[in-house]
C-alpha cells in the first residue's frame, strides 16, 4: 500500500471504520512509511534486528564500524519554556554510546531542513552535563524521505549531507543521511539500479516490494531478515484502533491547517502589502504571505482551539451514536470515545 492508497484507507475509515476489512481483501500490506507503521514494526521488536540492518545499510557500517546492538529512548524531548517539541520517530543509542535519530517523512515541506537542524541540537543538548567536558557522541541522523528533496541530483537516491571547509568534513561527528525512497523505485522501474548490489539498494526493494505491492524477488525472499520485514508489514497484523487514531490526528491537522492558513493569509497579506509596496507589490505579497503563515498558523490555531475542542467532542458523540446503532458493547464505546456513559446513554 502506498501513501495515496493510505489516505484512501483513513478516508473510508472515516466514514465507516469497518471499511477496514474490505481494504484488507485489496491490500496485503500496511503503508511501511506511516509514522505508525514504520514504529511499530522498527521500535516494538524486542531485539530491534530490523531496525539495526536498516540503519546499518543505509550509514554503509560493516564489520567493526557497524552497529551491534540499540537501545530506544523516549521519542520527545520537551520543550524548555516557550520552546517547541523536539519529536522525532526513532531516538536510539548504540553499543558504541552513539546516538541515531530515524525520521521518516511522507511530504516534503519548506521547513523540513529546519527542522531536521532543530532536532539534532535538540538531542545535542541533551547530551553534555554540567560538570561534564564538551564531548559529543557520534550522532546519526536519517531521513526516509517518500518525495525528492534533491532533484539536481537525479541518479543518486542516498545522500550524506556534511558542512564542508577546504574539502574536509568540519565536524564528522555528526552525520545526517537522507534516502529518496520514490526516487530509488523510479531508478529501479528504469533499470539504472540494477547492478546495485549495496545492502541498502536490497533494503529498498524489499520496500517497494511492500510499498508497491509487487511479487517479492526471490533474492529477498531468501534473506531471514527481510522475511520478517514483510511478515510484519501484513495489513492483517494491524489492529482497528491504530487507523482510527490515525483518522483523528489527521482529521486534527487539517482543521489546524485550515485555521492557520487562513489566519495567516489575511495577516501575510497585510504585513507583505506594507513592507514590499515600496519595493514592489507582488514580491511583498510573496514575503507577507511566507512570513505571515508561519506566524497565522501559531495564531490561529490558538485561536480556533476552542472551536476544535468543540467540533471534536461532536464527532466522539457522532461515533459512539453509531456504534450503539451497530449494537456495539457500552464499555468498548466508552473506550473508543472517551465520553462518559450516562453522556453515551442519552444520545
């Protein structure tokens, strides 16, 4: 299942959540590069296998250099007073005391880099106490990208991204790699990738296998450790609450979207009509509106937080409605809504 094919999923979802056993007739396997998917799979198996392969593949670590074994921490870091959320999809610590940071990404986005740059000094500052020397450890950080970040580059899918000075890494210890996934899938879909035997080329296959629903290749089918990869992608293995959840927050993100663009539209507008008039009209628009999203969003999603909360709690009513239609037991809508049962018993 691919993202579109996702997003189909949780609209239907939407409208009647046993939608879910008709996909799973169409589709044998879950969208690998949900957030929740791709935690579920990478972060809940007991001795992290899959995860250690991946990361090793896509860093190239062999021998010495790889990675034996990861522990996982808590995937926030708290913002400190008016600072935002440091969230990232995998935070883990190696053998070695490295540091790897996982972040998978479905849509590119004009502040995708900044982000990233926020979450490794997030994670760095977390890192040297006082009292302690100013020593860091090696911090890896790999972005999983479901869209093209570097079109100049079209024939490469892997790319190591290191602040340079007179043709040498300035500070190697830090180490940010991010992965064109489409893109490998078009290089493969043309054959420019067939004579690429690398372990993460393997790994992308079984991906697009999965992504694409495509008959397995055999060379992957005899790996044990992409077997377990595509044993627990199955769409059957994921229960009915997940998408659900997933239905909410994407339901959430777009209101908060919706609030904020047009908060930030108007405001954008404004301030971009004053400060570029002089310079000229259309390339302040452009700015104002920029600047002005950014600043709309944050604005308007406060404002329009009231009205979120409001619109929520009609559509918990709405559902546990239907589910006591459908006959659906009392404690399992109270579990699924969150309303309390007199309030259900009234509707």
């Amino acid at each position: 299942m691919n993202r579109t094919q996702h997003e189909a999923l949780l609209e239907a979802m939407k409208m009647d959540a046993k939608n879910l056993v008709k996909y799973r007739k169409i589709y044998k396997y879950a969208y690998l590069l949900c957030d929740s998917v791709f935690k579920i799979v990478f972060a809940e198996e007991k001795d992290h296998s899959l995860l250690i392969s991946l990361v090793n593949a896509m860093l190239d670590l062999h021998g010495d250099s790889a990675i034996k074994s990861i522990s996982l921490e808590m995937q926030e870091y708290p913002g400190i007073f008016n600072k935002k959320n440091c969230i990232l999809d995998i935070i883990g610590t190696t053998n070695a005391g490295e540091k790897v940071l996982v972040e998978v990404q479905q849509q590119g986005d004009k502040y995708f880099r900044d982000r990233v740059e926020y979450y490794i000094s997030r994670v760095i500052e977390n890192q040297v106490h006082k009292n302690e020397k100013y020593e860091l450890p090696q911090i890896y950080f790999i972005g999983l990208l479901d869209f093209e970040m570097f079109p100049e580059e079209p024939a490469e899918y892997i790319h190591h991204v290191d602040e340079m000075c007179h043709g040498k890494k300035f500070f190697p210890k830090i180490q940010k790699v991010f992965v064109e996934i489409e893109k490998f899938f078009e290089l493969e879909n043309a054959g420019t990738s067939k004579d690429d035997n690398s372990e993460a080329a393997q790994w992308l296959r079984a991906i697009k296998a999965i992504v694409k629903e495509e008959p397995v290749p055999q060379k992957i089918l005899s790996n044990e450790t992409f077997q377990k990869l595509i044993s627990s992608v199955e769409l059957s293995n994921f229960e009915e609450e997940l998408f659900n959840l997933e239905v909410k927050n994407m339901t959430d993100l777009k209101a908060q979207h919706e609030i904020g663009f047009a908060e930030g539209k108007e405001q954008g507008f404004a301030e971009g009509k004053t400060e570029g008039f002089a310079e000229g009209k259309t390339e302040g628009f452009v700015e104002g509106k920029s600047e002005g999203f950014v600043e709309g969003k944050s604005e308007g999603f406060a404002e329009g937080e009231k009205a979120e909360r409001a619109r929520a709690e009609k559509e918990k009513r709405e559902l546990a409605k239907g589910l006591r239609e459908d006959g659906v037991p009392m404690e399992i809508i109270v579990r699924r809504t969150g309303l309390p049962m007199d309030e259900i018993e009234k509707l």
